[in-house]
C-alpha cells in the first residue's frame, strides 16, 4: 500500500459513487475531489476531471457470467494475481510443478465446498472447455510458452511482466496473439495508477518543455555465490521447472523468488522493476523504443553465484535526442552518485527544458508545484484510462476491446528492458531499429544472437504446438 487510503480503495469508491443516482452539491463534490487527491497523491484538479468524467462503472456479474479462471505458477505473485482475479471470475484450476504450491493455491481458492483442481502440466488444463481466462504467475522463462500455449486453446490471458524471455518470443507472442484475438493483459500494473498517467499526459503535453531526459531508478539485485547443489526437494519437478533453460544442477537460490537474479531465467531488476518503469518512461515518450543502447556493469559477477547483473548503468537514446538512464540503487541508497529529489529508492524522474517531473508509486511532483497543480486544457492529450488494472482486463474480455497494456505495449516494455541486459551482456554500443526489431552498423552481428535464445528440448515453441 502506498499511502493509507491505496489504489484498490480508490477504484471502489468511483465504482460505488455511480451505482445509483444521487445529489452532491458542488462545494460537497469539491471537498470529496480534494479528499480523494489527496488520499491518490494527484492534484484536486485532476481528481476532479477523473470524477467528473467517471463511467457508470462495469456491469453487474451474474452468476452466469463469471468466466472459469485457471492459475498457472502457484506462487506468491500468482496468488496474488488469482486473488485479484477472484472478484471477476471463478478459480477453476491450478497448475505449478511444486506440488506444495498447487495445494496452497487450491486450499486458497476453494469456496462453498468446491476445491480448484490441480494440475502439473498446464497443456492439460488448457483442454478444460470451462476455463476461459489464464493467470500466468510462472518465473520469467516460463511465460511465453504458456502464454502462447493458453492462446492457442483460445484462452484470454493475464501475464505476469515481463511478458517474456527474449526479443524473439515477443514478436512470436504478438503475431499469435493478433491472430487469435486474444485479449492479453500485461502484468504491468503501474499504466492503471493515476499518478503514473498523470507524468506521462503532463509531459506529453509539454508541461516541462521539451523532453530532454528521463532517468530511471532501480533497485540493486543480489550479489551472493557461490552456491553448492542440493537434493530436489519432493514434490517439485525440477526438470519441468528449468524447461527451456539449461540442465542446472539444483539449489534453492535458483528457484522461486531467487530466479529472477539468473540470466538464464530472467534479467535481473532490469527486467523485473524496469518492467514497470521502463514502461512508463516508453508511455512518456510516445515512441515505440530507442534507436541506440550502450551499457555497464558496476559490479562483478561472483563465480558460482548469481549470473544477472546486480548493479549496473544503462543509456537509450530516442530518435528525438531524448536519452533515457537507467540506474541501480546501491547497498547504502546512494543512486550512482545521484539521490533522487523524493528520497526514494527507484522512481522516474521526467526532465524537460522548463523543469523536471518525478514519479513512483507513492510520489508525484514536479520541480516546480505548478507543473503539476496546474490543470491541462481540455483540448490536452488523454492516455487510456484504467483506475484497475484487473478490473480492466475482464471489462475488455466482455468488450473485446485492447486492455491498456495489450500484448504489444507488453512486448515494447519488456523488450526496451532486454535491450539494457544484451548491452550488459555483450560490452558494446549497439545501434536497434525499433520497426524491424533489429540491431544495426557496428556490433550488430553480435547484438542480434542474444535475440533469440536456444531452447532445451522437449521445452521449445512445439511443446505447446507452436
């Protein structure tokens, strides 16, 4: 929770504010928008353009119109993810290869006697013609091919971010998806937080100038080995678990929550946090990517331990001359030399000719108040509006309509972020061509190998008939 009244409450409080008629006077309406703005941490203007404008909220669900939902990755995030789900759609199925987070998963998510079914290999699950929507709450080297497998049955899918491994896996993803007409929501949550919203339509709208910088915060990922193999615990398939990654021998600092600091199943925090604030700056800019990326570590890999970066700089630059940082924090919170104006330990920081704006998940102000406190036109740009991000996804499952982050805005964000990691991986300043998906000139022969990933069979595109 980012402040004392979050998100969530937010939602429901426009929700319930228009599921019937009722008088407010404007000077009542005005106390509530500055209420609420506060709570929200945007300025009263814009709460009340948000109310002002708010829609009649989703159609009540019946008891015939709650689509079948399975959970694939039993997990915390995955739980989470269901949980969240759970308010739109019945949890049918549950799916991990450690069967002590099936059961956790399947005790949660039993109700009024019923007990999720569990399974171990999600391609069975995906027969079931009762499940209509997939949360993908597996690691990072896991999500394409379910994503992939679940569109393919003709399932709607919520994935975890980043959407996927690699640049080649996106633009697969993508071409699927489209065919099918899937609606995919990407797990990048922040796109449906007003404050996030509010820095992009500012400085799409010129509110700071010209947009010269963007920096990007994030957290250090862990720096530790070397780590000895252990025995696979019961229960939990270890060779389903590494799939398309290579034979390892295991250790528990591989799986679960530790295998986002492997490069061989993640990215490390470029691809875990800069999944979401990588996104925004992308939303910020209105393009589609960088034309230029170059990149350095700032720590070493120990030998036996850890594989993905831990503590590193990274620099795009766009077409318009706008250069977008990425930096680790450091141990002691010390930002590469640099302290963030909020104090905080990752965040955006948007600078423009005429002033800097900065955001995360509990901040929003600019280098001057005015540049936020004062309202935009009503001939200003909009962005797409979600004030939930799940909410969002099963409204456009209905609707058939694109959710805010839809499996192209998911490919962009996780790309940009596996761009920073192949300039990391491989030393060089490597020029991309965001329409072909492509690097170019110098080093780009060895830029493009990373593309794509080598995958270890039975655990490639075919075993879900791709």
């Amino acid at each position: 929770m980012d402040c004392a009244l979050g998100e969530d409450w937010l939602s429901s409080s426009l929700y319930n504010m228009n599921e019937k008629p009722f008088q407010i006077s404007r000077r009542s309406f005005m106390r509530t928008c500055t209420v609420l703005a506060a709570a929200a941490g945007v300025p009263p203007w814009f709460m009340e353009r948000e109310l002002s404008a708010a829609p009649a909220g989703l159609r009540p669900l019946g008891p015939n119109d709650r689509p079948g939902v399975a959970l694939v990755g039993c997990g915390g995030m995955g739980r989470g993810d269901a949980g969240n789900a759970s308010r739109f759609g019945d949890i049918l199925a549950v799916c991990d290869v450690d069967k002590s987070h099936a059961e956790a998963a399947a005790k949660q998510f039993s109700k009024d006697g019923k007990v999720p079914t569990q399974y171990s290999d999600f391609r069975k699950m995906l027969e079931r013609d009762d499940i209509q929507v997939v949360v993908n709450g597996t690691p990072d080297h896991w999500h394409t091919l379910v994503n992939l497998g679940a569109t393919l049955a003709g399932k709607d899918v919520y994935g975890e971010k980043p959407l996927t491994l690699s640049v080649d896996e996106g633009k697969r993803l993508v071409k699927a998806v489209q065919k099918r007409k899937t609606v995919l929501q990407t797990g990048t949550q922040q796109r449906s937080d007003e404050r996030f919203r509010l820095a992009c339509e500012l400085v799409r709208n010129g509110r700071i100038g010209k947009l010269k910088e963007i920096t990007v915060w994030l957290p250090a990922g862990l720096r530790e080995g070397p780590f000895k193999p252990e025995a696979v615990p019961g229960g939990l398939d270890w060779g389903f678990w590494l799939g398309q990654a290579p034979w390892a021998e295991y250790t528990p600092k591989r799986c679960h929550v530790f295998f986002r600091y492997w490069y061989d199943y993640s990215g490390g925090t470029i691809t875990d946090w800069g999944a979401h604030h990588n996104d925004i700056a992308l939303w910020a800019t209105g393009m589609p990517g960088p034309v230029a990326v170059e990149a350095k570590p700032l720590a070493d890999i120990i030998p036996g331990g850890y594989t993905a970066f831990s503590e590193y700089e990274i620099k795009f630059t766009y077409k318009t001359g706008v250069i977008h940082n990425v930096r680790s924090t450091k141990a002691d919170n010390i930002f590469g030399g640099v302290e963030d104006p909020a104090g905080q330990r990752n965040g955006i920081r948007l600078e423009g000719t005429d002033g800097w704006i900065w955001v995360n998940r509990g901040t929003l102000q600019g280098s001057d108040p005015d540049l936020v406190k004062k309202p935009l036109s009503d001939s200003a740009e909009r962005l797409y509006k979600s004030d939930d991000h799940m909410g969002n996804f099963f409204d456009c499952i209905r609707s058939r309509k694109q959710p805010i982050c839809d499996v192209v805005t998911g490919h962009q964000s996780a790309m940009i972020s596996h761009l920073g990691v192949i300039a990391l991986q491989t030393g060089l300043k490597l020029r991309w061509d965001p329409k072909r998906e492509r690097f170019t000139g110098n080093g780009a022969r060895e830029g493009n190998k990373y593309l794509a990933r080598e995958m270890r069979k039975p655990y490639d595109y075919s075993f879900v008939g791709a």
